[in-house]
C-alpha cells in the first residue's frame, strides 16, 4: 500500500523530499470511519486499536474488544473522555488520491478528525466535509479537479485544509473515471486493522462520501 504521510506536518509520498502541500484527484473515499485504542499514543510504537467501526455505528463483527454493541453508547464515544478533551474513540477518514504524473497510481491519504470537522473560515481554508459541501454547492466532483491539500499553520499537531484548484482535463477526467473501483482505490480506502501488517482489506465501496458523488 502506498501513503502518503503526514507527520511532523510535511507531506511524504515515498522517498520524495518533504512537502508542505499537494495537489492531488481525490478518487474515492470511505465514510467516516472511528477506532478505539486501548493503550497511550506512542509516535515509535504503533499500536492496533481493539475495536473499530467503518461506518461510526456499530463497531465492526471482527474486533478483538468489542466495547459496545452500539457507538452512540459507548463510554469512549463520550466528548472530553480523552486527554485534551476530546473522545477516547477517534474519528478518520480514508482518501484514495492519484497525481497529475500519474493519475492511474493510487495513493491513501489518512484524514484525522480534526481535519474532517468544523467550519471553513473562507473558499480556501476548508476541512474535509466543509470542502465536500463545497462542491455539492457547485454541483462538482471531487474526482474532476485536482485539490490542494495543506497544513493549517496555527495548529501544533497535523490538520489539513482542502482547497480546489483547476478542472481536468476530459482525457485525465476518463483515467480517473476507470480508477474509481480499481482494487488499488478500494484497498486504499479499506478498514481493516486484522491485516494491518499486510496493508491489505477487502472493503465494500461506499456511497456515503458526497465529495465523489
């Protein structure tokens, strides 16, 4: 599986020198997704999380520690649960983005929650579901221009801005068209921390993310 990293706040895409913004397609996206991990973060020693959801309602049938039948009942779904006041089970989103150098090469873009909520301050300071709106509002897909993905400046830990920058072209907009259901596209969006180690899922496309329609 190919990342692209956001840590330290600069974008890594392989050995690429870092960067602090992207341009890239957003192809396909999953819905929201939220993991609970049981241990303290540790940036050197990464952990899986004992229960899960793909859909923030119920916590997927494979989990090692299912802590309740339902989300919106779970003790870790409580609002200042966590250090820092937010929930002890952490919301995400999974992207598949492709570059204008190769539009067939798919990439996973991990979307934390702070860069998935709240409100845009203008057209160009938006986080993932503001921007979504963004589009909706002017009837667009994501998958027919390329965004700029970039770091908000006052915020100490990583959280992204989206942005939109230019159409494509009607060539570019038939190769992201064939990769929306690629495998590649789908395992990039997967949730399935069983097979972490192997950064391999199925997963069932969704229709759930209005970014791409």
């Amino acid at each position: 599986m190919d990342r692209i990293s956001i840590k330290g706040k600069v974008f890594r895409r392989g050995t690429e020198e870092q960067l602090h913004s992207i341009t890239v397609v957003i192809v396909n996206a999953a819905k929201i997704q939220r993991a609970y991990y049981s241990g303290s973060f540790d940036v050197n020693a990464p952990q899986t999380p004992v229960c899960w959801s793909a859909d923030t309602q119920l916590p997927n049938p494979d989990v090692p520690e299912m802590q309740s039948k339902q989300c919106m009942d779970c003790r870790h779904n409580i609002r200042g649960g966590a250090a820092g006041g937010g929930r002890s089970c952490k919301f995400s989103q999974n992207l598949a983005v492709a570059f204008s150098d190769d539009l067939e090469k798919i990439y996973q873009l991990h979307i934390p929650a702070n860069s998935i909520f709240g409100r845009g301050w203008r057209d160009n300071l938006m986080p993932l579901q503001e921007y979504a709106r963004f589009l909706n509002r002017h009837d667009t897909l994501s998958s027919n221009l390329y965004t700029k993905v970039y770091f908000d400046d006052n915020s100490i830990v990583p959280k992204l801005f989206f942005a939109p920058t230019k159409s494509l072209k009607a060539t570019e907009i038939d190769i992201v068209e064939g990769m929306i259901t690629h495998p590649d596209t789908i395992k990039a969006i997967a949730l399935d921390f069983t097979r972490a180690k192997e950064n391999s899922s199925p997963f069932e496309k969704t229709e759930g993310f209005k970014i791409t329609g």
